[in-house]
C-alpha cells in the first residue's frame, strides 16, 4: 500500500534529525568561562542554521506523506487508522523534543551572554563564594546610622561577611 512506503521513510528521517540534533548538543561546550562574545554570537548564529536545516526537513517530511484526508476511512481498518494516530503522535514528541532543545540552548547561551556583560561587583567570601547586590538593591544603605553606597559595602570584608551570614535579600550569590 502506497500510505505504509510513506510511513516507512518518514520515521527514518526523523530518527536522523533527532540523532543529529543530538550529536551537535553534545559536542556543544558552553560551560567553559573562556567563551568570548564572538563564539555566544557564532553558536547561536549555528544553532539558528541548524534549526533551519530541521523546519526544512519537516516540511519535506509533511510533503512526502500523503495526507489522511485523501484517505476514505471506509478503505482503513481500525489497525490502519490506529498505526496513522500512533504515527502522527511520534512525529509530534519527536518535533516537540527538538524545539524543546533549541529553546534550552538558546536560552542558556542569552543567559550566558547576560551573565558575561553583568559590571556589577563581586565579593569572594572566605569559602571561595562569590556574592554580589542584586539589580533591584537600592544604591545606598544604611549601615552603623550612615548612608552607605553599595560600591563601599562591597570593598568592606566585615561588613559583606555581615551581611551574607544574615541572609540579606538585598544579596544574590554567583554561580556561574
């Protein structure tokens, strides 16, 4: 039957773009700190072809199925319209699974790129941890009754150390 040809090639297909998909996130490295902003801009600009290449495949997929609708469901049997559905819902998790890793990626290397370009100051405590005032802290507070800027408070090791074992929500710890 003309549909089974069909159904047969077309998962093939997926299979590969999913396994090069794969291949690629894994030789992705984007956790080493020596990443300039030239290789962020060049990954995503590589991550973008890539999800292009996919959409082109998709579509070539789509074309290469013949359409349920030129289909009579009195010529199918339940199996038959059973094994289209299942079909159907491969395809989907497969095309779900894919955009899913684009996003993560992508949003790990905005992330990444938000993370390199951040001037704000860092403090190391004692444990090696590093900490720094969150975007939302107000510029000045008041410490021992004077205004304080929080550029000084930084450079402060007693103070800084004051206020990390105190839990100040004015604080945000580093990881990256």
């Amino acid at each position: 039957m003309k549909t089974k040809k069909n159904k047969a090639s077309a998962p093939k297909s997926v299979d590969a773009s999913t396994e090069k998909v794969k291949s690629s996130l894994d030789n992705l490295d984007q956790d080493t700190p020596d990443n300039t902003e030239v290789d962020s801009n060049a990954l995503i600009e590589k991550l973008e072809a890539e999800n292009l290449k996919l959409q082109e495949e998709l579509e070539s997929i789509k074309e290469a199925k013949e359409p349920i609708s030129d289909l009579s469901l009195d010529d199918l049997s339940i199996e038959e319209l059973n094994a289209i559905v299942t079909d159907k819902k491969s395809e989907l998790e497969v095309i779900v699974a894919v955009v899913n890793s684009k996003n993560k990626e992508l949003d790990k290397a905005a992330l990444l790129e938000e993370e390199k370009n951040d001037q704000r100051p860092v403090f190391t405590d004692n444990r090696g941890l590093q900490f720094r005032f969150k975007k939302s802290a107000p510029k000045t507070l008041n410490i021992d009754g004077k205004a304080t800027k929080v550029e000084d408070i930084i450079k402060d090791k007693e103070v800084m150390s004051e206020l990390i074992y105190g839990n100040s929500n004015y604080l945000e710890q580093k990881h990256i």
